[in-house]
C-alpha cells in the first residue's frame, strides 16, 4: 500500500505528516445531510452500501489521507444485549445496568450480531482504492460503560458511572472485562475482514482520576491494543481528558496517542515515550471561525513540531462539531498538504 499514513505508522520518514479527522465519515458532509433526510442513523449504519458510501465519502470530498469505518462505538454493547435509540440528543437505552442487582449475569455477549459490520468492511475494501487506508475502532472499556451503566450520553461527566466505579468495584471490573473480551473478538474480526489500523475511542478516559483509571481501565486497553498488534495491525489509543495520565502510557500499550486539544502537543511529546508517535490535536472549534486567515495562524503552530518529531498524524483534539463550514476543512487540508514541512 502506498499510503503516507501507513509509512507515518510504521516509522517511515515522509515529506508531510498525514491527515485525516474523528468525526469525518458523516456530520459535516452535504451528500450526508442529504442521505440524514431519507435514512436514521441505524439505517445508514447497518445498509452495506450506504456506510461505505459514507466511509469513503471524505476521501474525495475532502481528500484526506484515510477512511474510518461508518459506524458507533455502542455496537459493542448491543451485541451484548443492550439496545440504544438514537436522536438528535445522544443514544438512550431504556434499560441501565446501574438500576440492576446483577448486570453482569444480564449481559449475553454475541459476537454474531456484529457480523454486518464485517460485511460493510468488505463492501468498503471492494470499492476503495488500493492505497487508502481504512481505519477500524470500537470504543475503550471506560466510555463503553459510561453508556451502558448510565444509558444516555447527554451528562458529560457521567456521575453514576464514577458512583458504580466506587461503590461496586468487584462489578464494574467484571463488566470491564466482558467488555474486554467482546472489545478483542470485535477488532480481531475487523483486521480479519481487511482494516489497516485500528483505533481505541476512550472519549471518556478523564471522568475518573487518572490514578483509578491507570488500575482498573488501562490492563484492559494493553489486552486489546494486543490483540490488535498481534499480526502487525498498528494501534491508535485516544484516552481524551487523560491529562498527566499519559505518563501511564508505554510502547507496550499502543503505537500511536492521539491528544486531545486540552493538551499541547509539546507537552504530550516530552510526557510519552519518544518511540510512541503521537496524533492530533486541533481543537475543532477553531475550525468554525469565520476567518481563512485567522485558521492558518492556529495551522502554523504546528509548523515547529513536525520537524523535530516526524511521527506525528495530523488530526483533530477531538471529532468535528455540527455547522463545521466545510470550506474551514479544505482550508486545513490543503494546509497540510501543500505546506513546505522540511
């Protein structure tokens, strides 16, 4: 595969660091807008055609160096017996397991109900040109849960997650592990179907301290970026609002850390280990201001760290937010793309 990213990965020198976004596959795009007024987010999600569509969507529409999968991360949990509506609001499930005695004896992992993905995967391998990259993900134990326990995802610091964590700790570390093992069989099945990379989604890694999340969480991350890394598949861990928690994070743990825009890159690179490359980490409201100028003054502050450390992925500090103009977004890749990095 001739692939910027895939070079970036591996430890390859290149001319530019790659570009791709969280949140690209969907969102900010017309043609989905468009695909949003005929079909609900499930439909769009388990049609084999219309996902790869939408996957592939931004690797023309705004040439990035990637596609990511069309898909949620709370697919894990509803392979395990939960189910989620989702609105404009945020998914809600009608059943949580912070309201039952015994929630881990209510979950029934079946790995079979994430069969459609795997066929969406190879939709998209059939459609997508040679050299792009596909990224595949599930989301980290920690924010998976914060779902499952609390069932909607509109409290942004999920207290009764933290309250179940603290108060049932025996539980919440044998839900982290049927998480785990389900998380494993998930990304095992998608390298299995033909995805380049792999990457974690732990949105929620700072609503716990960094200390708890170092004892109960992080052994469950290395599990998983094990299983990913087994054949060679490269992983990405996003552990947003981890803070100084990044300190806990070794070469045996992932490949790459994608930072949130919380913290400065430069900060990141002297807490991590020089051998793990970092992502990120743009704050994405920049991306709605109103002047082209104005976003390639921010763009420039990257210009420093690019050439003292060339394994970097340029991307977002988190995923892009609704109304992002997306001429701002051509703005950056062309940024990228056309600046002289050497």
């Amino acid at each position: 595969m001739n692939s910027i990213l895939i070079d970036t990965l591996k430890g390859k020198k290149t001319s530019r660091p790659p570009v791709w976004f969280m949140r690209q596959a969907g969102r900010v795009l017309p043609d989905y807008n468009k695909l949003r007024k005929t079909y609900s987010f499930t439909e769009l999600m388990e049609d084999a055609k219309l996902a790869t569509q939408i996957t592939l969507m931004p690797v023309s529409e705004l040439e990035v160096d990637a596609a990511i999968l069309f898909s949620d991360i709370l697919v894990v949990p509803a392979s395990m017996g939960m189910k989620f509506n989702f609105s404009g609001k945020g998914p809600k499930s009608p059943v949580t397991l912070k309201d039952m005695e015994n929630p881990v004896n209510f979950l029934k992992p079946d790995e079979s109900k994430l069969e459609y993905i795997y066929h969406i995967i190879d939709s998209i391998n059939k459609e997508k040109s040679p050299d792009t990259p596909l990224i595949g993900f599930c989301g980290g134990p920690l924010t998976t849960l914060c779902y499952m326990i609390e069932g909607f995802g509109s409290a942004k610091d999920f207290p009764e997650t933290v309250n179940f964590f603290y108060q049932r700790k025996k539980e919440a570390k044998k839900l982290i592990d049927l998480v785990t093992e389900i998380s494993i069989i998930y990304a095992r099945g998608q390298i299995a179907h033909g995805i380049d990379v792999f990457q974690l989604f732990e949105t929620h890694a700072g609503v716990i301290p960094a200390d708890l999340y170092k004892e109960m969480i992080l052994p469950s991350v290395k599990k998983i970026g094990d299983a990913v890394r087994e054949n060679g598949t490269p992983f990405i861990y996003f552990p947003k609002g981890i803070g100084t928690g990044l300190n806990f994070i070794t070469k045996d743990i992932a490949d790459f850390v994608s930072i949130d825009w919380q913290t400065p890159l430069s900060i990141a690179r002297k807490i991590l280990p020089p051998e793990i490359g970092v992502q990120g980490n743009l704050d994405p409201r920049i991306l709605m201001m109103t002047n082209e100028k104005d976003i390639i003054c921010e763009l420039e502050k990257y210009s420093a760290f690019f050439s003292e450390k060339r394994n970097w992925i340029f991307n977002l500090g988190h995923g892009f937010l609704p109304d992002t103009p997306v001429k701002n977004i051509h703005t950056t890749v062309r940024w990228v793309k056309n600046k002289n990095w050497i």
